[in-house]
C-alpha cells in the first residue's frame, strides 16, 4: 500500500515505499519515487513531467517519430507548393499578355496547351473584322515534357507584342524561323543564357534572339508557322486572344463571335473570367494527385506514431500499473499517451512547416523556372492533417493502455 509522506515544503504526496510520516529528501526526484499526487494541480504537473521524462527517456524513438510527422507534412505542402505554383505562374504570365479576351476550340480544357492545336489560323481573319476588335493574336501552346515541365508558346510576333509590348533585356524580335524569345528567369538558369546561345527545343535547335522580362506569355517563344511544322499543326492555332477597344465592350464581342458562321460553338471568355477558372477544383487530376499525396503521408504519419506508441505501452506496462494503482483513472492513462503524441506531433508540424521552407528555398536555387507556392491556407491544411493522422495514430496505444489491468501491470517484468 502507497504510503502519506511529508515533504520538506509541507505538502502531503503519496510515495511507494516509504515509511508514513516520513521525509523525503530534497534530492529525491518526481520520477524516481513519487508517482501521483493528491489534488488536480499537483496531478497535472506530475503527468506533464512524466509525458516530457518519457519523450527523453527513449530519444531515438521520439525523433523518429517527429521526423514522420514532419515528412507528411512537407509531402502535402511541397506537392501543394508546386502545383498551386504552376497554377498561379500560369495565370500572372497569361495575365501579363494584355489581352481581353480569348477564344477557344469547342471541347477544350482550361489547359488548351494540352489540347492541341485544332483550330485554322484563318479563323484570325474573321475575328478581326469584328467590331470593337483592335487585335487579334493566334497562339499555339504545346505542353512539353522534354527534360522539364513547360508550355511552349507559338506566336505570331506583330499581334502578340501589339496586345503588351514586350520589356527586352537584351536583343530583339524573330529575326529568322529558328529563333526563340526566352524571358529573364530561364535566361537566368543553369548556367545561364545570352542572345545567340543555341538551345534545344523539340529536338531542334533554336537561337536566342532576345531576352524579355517574365510575366508576358511562355518562357519559350517561337514562331508559330515553326512550332506548326515541327508538331504537325501547320497553320493551327491552340486560342486566340482578342484585345477590345474598351472593356465594357467584351460582352459584345463575345456575342459577335458567337454570330460568326463557323464559330457558333467556340467557347470566348473575358481574361478575368478565365482566371476565375483555373482553380484546383476546375483543373483534371488536380485535387486527385493532391489526395493520393496527401493519403500516402498520412499513412506514413499515422503508422510512425502507432508504432511509436504501441512499443511505449509495452514497453510501460508496470509504470502504467503504477499510475493505475495510486488512482489513476482511464481516463487519465489516455491523456498521458494522447498528450504525449501531441507534443510530437506539434514538433513534428513545425520541423515539417521549416522543411518546406528549406525545400522552397533548395527549389529556386536549383529549379529556377518552377515556381513554388507555401500559402497560410495550405499549411493550416497540412497541419490539421498531420496533426489528426498522429492523434488518431495514438488512440488504440492509449486504449490499451487505458484496460490494463493494475495487478498484471504491477507483475509485469
């Protein structure tokens, strides 16, 4: 039987193996002899101790267990980061082209550059004519896996500099079929581009005819009719975009094109409306590979602390017993395990949150042109997620801990 002792500052605490009445010494430690105290304050200092003791006590298994939370959580914000990156690069350099409207090919996605190139350059003529239409621009996108991610640009050179002209940092326009127009970012990457260096693009090689600032269509811009002859669309064009004389006029371009015999089914949006659409929700596969993402780290995370917690009740069978013994409820066994995977998983979504960070950084040293975005919301997202895959982790260990039976426990060697 647990026996009332006095210590030195007067309190009275329930301490195994000592004589009734008798002192403790001032050296005498929490964990080595005391195991519960009378009263909810006392109760709750002695438990924070013992869940801290029992994170130190056993440190690899605890930095294990904080590095899984935390690679879940850099798993959901760097695959968040990159896609919500390309996404937000795609709208602020479509943005920057200038024009008002676009015109697209019936059954198109959002993503046109994946859709090909099915529409007549010819179509050009008859938007131009339009009234309120001042400039017309084809383009023919091409989504390119070649080495690295990217959307090559087809442009017709007078139409597309009309809508906004370009910010030459060095060189000028297309000079001849092979050139290519690459803006400051790619021209700043690897080892670094100049006006005349050769590059590959398609599997031909192309040179560099002038350097702009980002922000205004591709990194990569090639004549149309080139881009045409090289993926077997001569004479197509992936969208055109429109440039209105007043933007209170958009609405009736959009009917005037839609009057145009031929055009009847070619969907015309504003630039805003079309901006307003490219949301993960919007985007095929989009919230797919994020789910799939997000689904492998919390498993990963949610294994890591069952693990972790399932050999730290084993391995505390007879304290567990202790604490049972002296009056410990259910109750109370729970919120040790729980309270204890908590502060793991509170270490673990701040090494994560960092960790990302550090990737972020890593990312636009080595990957200039990938654009990567950490946002409030997505580390809200990632730290509720990672946060409930550890709690959930930890409920079965602290169910178990919670029915062992004090008389086993305290038999256990």
């Amino acid at each position: 039987m647990p026996k009332v002792a006095v210590v030195p500052d007067g309190e009275t605490k329930v301490v195994l193996g000592m004589a009734h009445g008798e002192r403790l010494d001032e050296a005498d430690t929490l964990t080595s002899r005391v195991f519960c105290f009378f009263g909810p304050w006392s109760l709750s200092q002695g438990m924070n101790k013992l869940i801290f003791a029992n994170l130190v006590h056993r440190p690899v298994r605890s930095i294990i267990s904080v590095l899984a939370v935390a690679i879940e959580v850099i798993m959901i914000l760097s695959i968040a980061g990159i896609f919500m990156g390309m996404l937000n690069d795609t709208k602020t350099r479509t943005s920057g082209i200038g024009a008002d409207l676009m015109v697209f090919p019936p059954g198109s996605s959002n993503f046109v550059a994946m859709s090909g190139a099915p529409m007549p350059i010819k179509f050009a003529d008859a938007l131009r004519v339009l009234p309120h239409v001042t400039v017309v621009s084809p383009v023919n996108q091409k989504f390119s896996t070649a080495g690295k991610i990217e959307i090559l640009y087809g442009i017709d050179y007078d139409s597309f500099n009309a809508m906004e002209p370009f910010a030459y940092v060095a060189g000028g326009k297309f000079e001849h079929p092979d050139d290519v127009i690459v803006d400051d970012v790619f021209a700043s990457s690897e080892k670094g581009y100049h006006v005349g260096d050769t590059i590959t693009i398609l599997k031909h090689p192309f040179h560099i005819s002038g350097i702009v600032r980002h922000g205004k269509g591709g990194r990569k811009m090639i004549p149309i009719d080139t881009i045409g002859e090289l993926t077997d669309a001569e004479g197509k064009a992936s969208l055109f975009y429109l440039k209105v004389d007043d933007p209170k006029n958009d609405d009736a371009v959009i009917q005037e094109v839609h009057a145009t015999p031929g055009l009847e089914n070619y969907p015309a949006y504003t630039v805003d409306d079309w901006l307003g659409e490219m949301t993960p929700d919007k985007i095929p596969g989009f919230n797919i590979a994020l789910e799939v993402v997000t689904f492998i780290a919390v498993v990963v995370g949610f294994l890591a602390i069952f693990q972790a917690m399932y050999t730290a009740v084993l391995e505390r069978t007879r304290e567990i017993g202790i604490l049972k013994s002296m009056g410990a409820s259910k109750s109370d066994i729970v919120s040790v395990v729980l309270r204890e995977t908590a502060v793991m998983a509170a270490a673990g979504v701040l090494l994560g949150v960092t960790g990302t960070y550090a990737v972020k950084f890593m990312m636009a040293h080595l990957f200039p042109m990938q654009q990567f975005d950490v946002t409030g919301v997505w580390i809200a997202k990632g730290t509720i997620i990672a946060f409930l895959g550890a709690i959930f982790g930890a409920l079965y260990p602290a169910w178990m801990a919670a029915r062992k039976d004090p008389i086993d426990a305290l038999a256990y060697e």
